[in-house]
C-alpha cells in the first residue's frame, strides 16, 4: 500500500538547532499541554514529521523511496537522540533514520515480502535502536522478538521460536507487539494474546511477568517519567489507559470513558510525558491524539485529522530548543490527493496552541 505516495509538508525548514539537552537534563519545558516537539510517523503520507506544541513544522522525513520505505507506523529515538528508529508493519521492514542528515541509513526486512527467515519479517511493530548498537523489534505473526546487528545484518538474538505463539517468555511468545528498552537496558514485552506484560533483562532473565489489569489488548508499554510505574493503552473499543504498579500488581490511575466525548477507540500508545507527567495517547480509530490530564481526568484540547486510516507512533525530543523564526504549519500544508490517507496524530498536535 503506498497511500499518498511522496509528500513533503511544503514548508521551507531552517536546520535544526544544536543539540543542548539530553532525556536525562533536558531543554527547558514548554508546559502544558505538550511539553516538547513531537515527532509523529505520519503513516499513508510515509513520512514522520515534527510538530512544536505552538505549531510549527520544524522537520520532516519524506519517502525517499516508495519501493524500500512506505507506511512508517511507528517512530522511537535512539537514547542519544541523533537516530529514529521506524517499523513498517504492512511493508515488513524497519529502518534507521539519521536525524541530522535526514538520511535512511539501514533497511532489514524485504518490503512486500513476509517471513521468518534471513532479512524477513511478519508484521514488525516497533523498533528500537539500543546502547550497544542493535536493534530491537516485536516481530508479531512471527511471535517473536529479534536483537539485530547492523553491521552483519544478522540476528544477534532471538526471544520466542517462530510461529509458536504461547506466553513462556523468553522461549515463547504469544503474539509479542512491543519490546520498550529501559535505562538499565531492561526491556518491557507486552504480548497480545492474554494480555502479557513482562520485564526481561538483556541475558533473557525474568524479573516478573503478568496479565495486565483491565486489559484486553496491550499495546505497547512504557515506564512513568520516574521509571518505578507501567503505561499501558488497551486497544480496544472503548479503550482505555492504565497505570499500574508491578510489584503491587495494583493499578493507580486509570482512564476509562464510554461516553462519545470522551472514549477512546483502539488507542495504540500512551506515554508519560516528561516535565508535566500527563499522559499521550495516540487514539488511532478516532484519528486524533490528544494528551489526559492526570489530575483532572480529562482530555486536554484535541483534534480530530482531516483524514482517516492513522500511523501510531510518535517520540518526544527534549534536547533541542525550537525557538527561532520558523514557518507556522496549518491544515493545509497537509492535504493530500488520498484523502483518506493522513495521520491522526499530525492535527492533532497541530491543534495545541
């Protein structure tokens, strides 16, 4: 599927700015309700781009190739910021993305072709780059979780055997989606079916695993800002976002409406945000993302895409201050000729102001 082929955003963009924070120090927060840029995979313009919370276009990633690079679903930077790491589900490839180049520098998957054999995949979701220089990804119909080398374009290691999709992490998995690195290198695997959440060490130890509350489809996890909590969204209809506690296997802040307003519908990713500790939801069936105020509950301004069938991915880019001239983005620097081919995620950032 090439969607809306090559796109560009048509906004002239001036360099980025150097680089002054890290995840660790970060630049200087904007505050509510995004507290930094965000950069979004904008998935049928098979892009990612990166919004401002007051709405400028300040990068951009267009298809170099449509053969290679097509339907970018999800986005993660490395921890030093200079790479992205992209999955593509439906194309079955991931990729490496030079940052400051604006450059696809590593391909591993065959586009259009599924598998589990050498340079194939099954239907990757997610991508992390990782300290050592490999790359991590949940290789969901393969129900596995491959460790791949760059260099050799071979895998290092593999948790799960393929096409045996049972919970007995790290030898099985059932149906593993997300594969989330933590500080230590850690790495948190949600899998699908019975809703598993588990945390693995590198050497494939399991320091504690169980089926996460109220859930009914884990999609990816992420740790809260002070890395002691779990983030989970349920995609689901209506979905909902839990935060829960693994050693008391208890939840302590939930987000769950049926009302039209206010339900979420197959939200595929949450995320503490960092300075503000609000959470971001990418809420893919109802074409927005939008951020929940912990305190209150409630959903903090939000828009609905122009378009309909979304990527799902977005990462924050706290090391880098935005701050000069440059060009505001608005509705339409993002129409398309498929209409129906526009990221949920990108007006949706855009309606923060």
């Amino acid at each position: 599927m090439t969607g809306a082929g090559i796109v560009s955003s048509g906004v002239a963009l001036s360099p980025a700015p150097p680089v002054t924070g890290s995840r660790a120090k970060p630049v200087a927060s904007w505050g509510k309700p995004l507290p930094y840029p965000v950069v979004i995979a904008d998935r049928r313009n098979n892009r990612l781009i990166e919004i401002t919370p007051d709405k400028r276009v300040v990068w951009e990633f267009p298809s170099p190739n449509l053969n290679v690079y097509r339907g970018n679903e999800d986005v993660n930077f490395s921890a030093d910021g200079l790479t992205l790491a992209v999955s593509e589900e439906d194309n079955f490839d991931i990729h490496l993305v030079d940052y400051d180049k604006r450059e696809l520098v590593w391909t591993y998957g065959t586009p259009d072709n599924r598998g589990s054999g050498d340079n194939l995949l099954n239907y990757p979701d997610d991508a992390h780059l990782l300290a050592d220089g490999k790359v991590v990804t949940a290789d969901i119909r393969n129900c596995r979780i491959l460790f791949i080398d760059p260099q050799t374009q071979k895998v290092a290691t593999q948790w799960g055997k393929n096409g045996v999709c049972k919970h007995n992490p790290p030898k099985q998995l059932a149906h593993a989606n997300g594969a989330t690195p933590l500080a230590n290198g850690d790495l948190l695997v949600t899998e699908i079916s019975g809703a598993w959440l588990s945390r693995i060490t590198r050497a494939g130890q399991v320091l504690w695993s169980l089926q996460v509350p109220h859930m009914k489809y884990p999609s990816d996890a992420f740790p809260t800002v002070d890395g002691q909590q779990v983030v989970v969204a349920d995609f689901a209809k209506p979905g909902r976002v839990v935060i829960f506690d693994p050693q008391t296997k208890k939840i302590t802040w939930e987000y769950f409406r049926a009302d039209r307003e206010g339900a979420l519908d197959h939200p595929s990713i949450a995320r503490a945000l960092p300075d503000t500790g609000d959470i971001f939801v990418v809420d893919d069936l109802h074409d927005r993302v939008l951020v929940l105020d912990r305190k209150t509950q409630t959903i903090t301004r939000n828009r609905k895409a122009i378009n309909q069938n979304p990527g799902d991915g977005g990462d924050l880019l706290p090391r880098r201050s935005f701050l000069g001239p440059i060009l505001f983005g608005d509705q339409t620097h993002f129409k398309t000729k498929d209409r129906h081919h526009l990221v949920e995620g990108l007006n949706g950032w855009i309606a923060f102001a």
